[in-house]
C-alpha cells in the first residue's frame, strides 16, 4: 500500500508531478497558495488543506516543489516539520541552493524529520510523462525509503551522497550546462546568419550529427521556430537559477566565465521586458548583437 | 569505373581519408610535404608524385586536407588549377576560412576548374572508419560529380547552397560549439569538484541523459580522465579554428562573447605549454582557475 503523501506547490512542474503520484495510488494531500490550481487533483482524488502544515500526516512523506528558495523557506517552516515528526522524511524537489536545503535540513533534523535533496531534469511534459530525471542526495535510510515515490516522478534516479545539497549543485550545475548549450547556439546561429546561411540549416545538420540529443534538438527547435512565447520554463526562473549557481560558484571559489555571461544575458531579456518568455530566450541576444531579429 | 583522385595532405585526416578511397577503387596520385606519410599508401596501390601538381589528371578531381590555410594556399597554386584544367574539380576539406576559399575559387576558374567547399566534422577514428560528416557548398554540378567521392569519406552530406566559403562558416560554427561543449562541461566540473562531488559522477549522469550525443559523451571522457595526452584533434589547431570563427564573426558583425573565452582558454593553454596535447585540454583552464588540478 503506497504510503501517504503531503505535496506542497502546484505550478508547472509539481502539478504533472502530484497527478502521477495520485494516479499510482498514493493518499495524497495538497496545500498551494493559489488552490484554483488544485481543483482538478482534487476531483481525482487529492485533499486540499489550507495550511502547508496540514499536508504532513505524522511520519510520513511531504514533497515540496516550489519557484525559488524564499517559497520553500515559507512553507517549510517548523511547524511543518513538527507535524511531520519523528520518522517523517522531507523531499526537497525545487530548484533551490545547497545552502538552503543544508538549512532546511538543520531545521528539520530538530523534529526528527529527514530531508533528501531530489530535484529533477526536464520540462513540464516530461514531468507529465513521468519522463524527469532525479538527482538524490541525503541520509541513505530515507533516500531508500522514498525510492518507490521517485520512480514515479522520473525514469532514472541518480544519487550524489549524503550531503543533503550536493545534489543541487548537480541541478545547477546542469541547468547552467543547458543554458550555456542554448547560447552556444545562439552564437553559432547569428554567425551563419549573418553570412546568409539559415539557423535551421546550420543547426538541424548539427542536432542530427554531433548533437543528437534532447538538450540540442529541443532548444534548437526554439531558437529555428522563434518559439519562445511557449512557456516550460520561464525566463526569470532560469535567471533565478544561474544566480543561484553563481552564488555557489562565488563561496567555493570556482570563476565561471560562461555562467557570468548567461547571467547577463537573463539580465537583458529582463531589460528587454520578456520576462513572460521561455529561458530560451535567452538566444535573442547574440542575434540582436548581431543587428539581428528572432521572435518578439 | 572511379575516376582519378589527386589527393595532398596525408596527416591524422587526410591519411585515413585517402585510404578509403583507394580501398574503394579510387585510382589515387599523392603528395605531402613528408612524403614518409604516403609509405603505407603506396604499397597499397597509391602513386606517391614530387610536386603538388603531379597530383592532377586533367580534368579530374583533387582533394587537399591540410591543416590550415596557409598550407592550402601554398599547394592550391595556379601551377595546380592549369594541371587540373578545364573540367577538373578542387574539393578543399581542410577547415580553412570562407574567404580563403573564395579566393581559391577565383584562382581556379581562370583554369576552368570548380571548386567544391567540403570541410569535415569527426576525429581521426571517424575518419578511417567513412563515418565522418560532410558539409559542401559551391556550385551545383561539380557537387553531383563528386558525391560519390564524398559519400566514401563520411556517413552524411549536408549542402549549404552555392557560395563557395558557405561549408566553411558552417564547419567553424560547428568547431565553436564543440569547443564551447567542452568550456561548459569544463566549468560545470570545477564547480561540482569544489563542492565535493567527482566529475566523474556530475559528468556520467548528465551525458547519459540530457546530453546523450557523441560530443557530449566523447569529450566528457577525456575530462573525467584527463586524457589530453592522445592527440585526436592538436590544441593549436583548434586556436586556429577559433581564430578563424573570430575573424569571420568580426567581417560580418556577430559578435560572440563565447568564442572570446575560447580563444582565450587556447591561447593561455599554448602559454601553459600544452601545444603537444589535444585540443580538449582546454578543459584545465577552467579547473586551474578553481585551484583545481587535472592531468598534466
């Protein structure tokens, strides 16, 4: 019998994920601050509660999959994890610093509550598809127990530990990697371009050659198409991200040329007020650089 | 019935390319500078000539692998162009310059021969075993004649329309992102390291998902190893390649802060000492820069 689940966040990501656990029978609970969004999970099953303590049965499981650092700080509060109690473990699924989950982790600890670090690859349809990929870290005994749960949100689980943030240096070091991928090819595509040959020749040789992969042929859809008002992953949040690594960069002493530039990049499509686009427009500006003009 | 190859440059590309045509019944005249290089050529059937232009039967095909552009302009003379003569054909695969090949184009028609831009993507192995892939650009007919030529040396051709340097843009971008895989990989890693996680581990789970594709993966094993020591592509060359995409990108107005950063990761390899390894070693630039050490 699937033990009971408390699940915090309903955005873009934790929605898909929520409805797959219900979907393989776990009792779930649900807390978002905006409940419109939780009107569907609950005809299919789900309790809504009004609090995010309230999702916590004793002992049990609570996941919490949310924006940005200040979010996960506010729901996973002490009294969360009082409710939670002794036995119960924290999966910690947002995109957040190592720092944060460290603190969470101390927090918890308090209440006898253990904290794994899980968060995931992939856009929302892979989330949907129960397609992302999980990176764990955290104490051995609870990462085992919460097993059968990430095996639904993901076709793979990769671990990184016992430290409880190591696995969000992997998530951040890789968002940074896909980040810098769509760049890359922004760069190489304004340089075509400007020389009269199309990005979509340039970069469908390229994604069926040497760069036959989902991060390669998925943003190099975009950056052809101009696809960029299709949200999966906001902008501000991928901007969000690389401050993060930047900022873990910065207090253990690694320089990340690349990264510094992304940075910037996001800064200026803020600037340029698209902060309602995907991250991938980020590729906008090697083509403006350039004195050229993709999408809006 | 194949017909006649003239073919000049036999080093880590060129040889295993010639090879291959020959094994396929091309009848095949040789020239390199060291003409020890040809040795296992001509006891395969080759015919080993004194001059760059021995290698042409008028009217006939000649291919030049060479590794930059000065060496194809020093052996693509008029003395060449008026041996092939009318009818003849120039397949230029060296990764060179779209101007250089534009002017070698001007150069060859005052002879009557056309020239067929048909730079490569692949390392050595992909060289010997015809699976490199191929991007041509030049004029229509003489394209057609030489197909069957091309389709020996890789496993794909790819046309980037009739303008001469259009391949030779293509290959750069192509060199820019591989180059840029790397960097990225390279800072990715540095940052997991100095938070306590091997590359290995970031590097593996990443190039088993997200970036499952040759590059990703083949480059991501002479990181995790640092294997720079076996010379698949030299790191000179790949300056070269990068200061070609620069001065490209600088004609035409892309600017490229990507490119930038590899030019200086190359150059401060080359003052590190690390002329003699592969071009991959461009990867301890930013683990150095961490205080990080990784091979030699």
């Amino acid at each position: 019998m699937p033990e009971p689940i408390g699940f915090i966040g309903l955005g873009h990501m934790g929605l898909p994920i929520a409805r797959n656990l219900l979907a393989k029978g776990f009792p779930l609970r649900v807390y978002n601050r905006s409940p419109d969004k939780a009107k569907t999970l609950v005809q299919e099953g789900a309790t809504l509660v009004k609090s995010s303590e309230e999702v916590a049965t004793p002992g049990a499981i609570v996941i919490t999959m949310l924006a940005d650092d200040a979010a996960v700080e506010s729901v996973a509060t002490d009294q969360l994890a009082k409710a939670l109690g002794p036995g119960g473990v924290h999966i910690s699924m947002s995109t957040v610093s190592p720092e944060t989950n460290a603190k969470l982790d101390e927090r918890f600890a308090r209440h006898g509550v253990a904290v794994v670090a899980a968060p995931v690859f992939g856009r929302p349809e892979a989330a949907a598809a129960g397609k992302l990929w999980v990176c764990t870290s955290g104490p051995q005994a609870p990462k085992q127990r919460v097993k059968p749960v990430l095996d639904v949100v993901g076709q793979g689980v990769f671990d990184f530990g016992a430290k409880v943030g190591s696995a969000n240096v992997v998530k951040l070091a890789g968002n940074f990697m896909l980040t810098a991928a769509t760049e890359a090819m922004a760069e190489a595509s304004a340089l075509a371009e400007k020389n009269g040959i199309p990005r979509e020749s340039l970069l469908k040789m390229l994604t069926q050659t040497l760069f036959n992969c989902p991060v390669y042929t998925g943003y190099a859809a975009r950056v052809i198409n101009a696809d960029f008002e299709n949200v999966g992953f906001a902008l501000p949040l991928a901007l969000k991200d690389m401050l993060l690594a930047r900022q873990t960069a910065t207090s253990t002493h690694a320089p990340m040329p690349y990264l510094d530039i992304l940075c910037d990049r996001y800064i200026s499509a803020i600037a340029k007020g698209r902060s309602g686009l995907d991250a991938s427009a980020l590729a906008q500006g090697a083509a403006e650089d350039a004195g050229l003009k993709w999408g809006v």
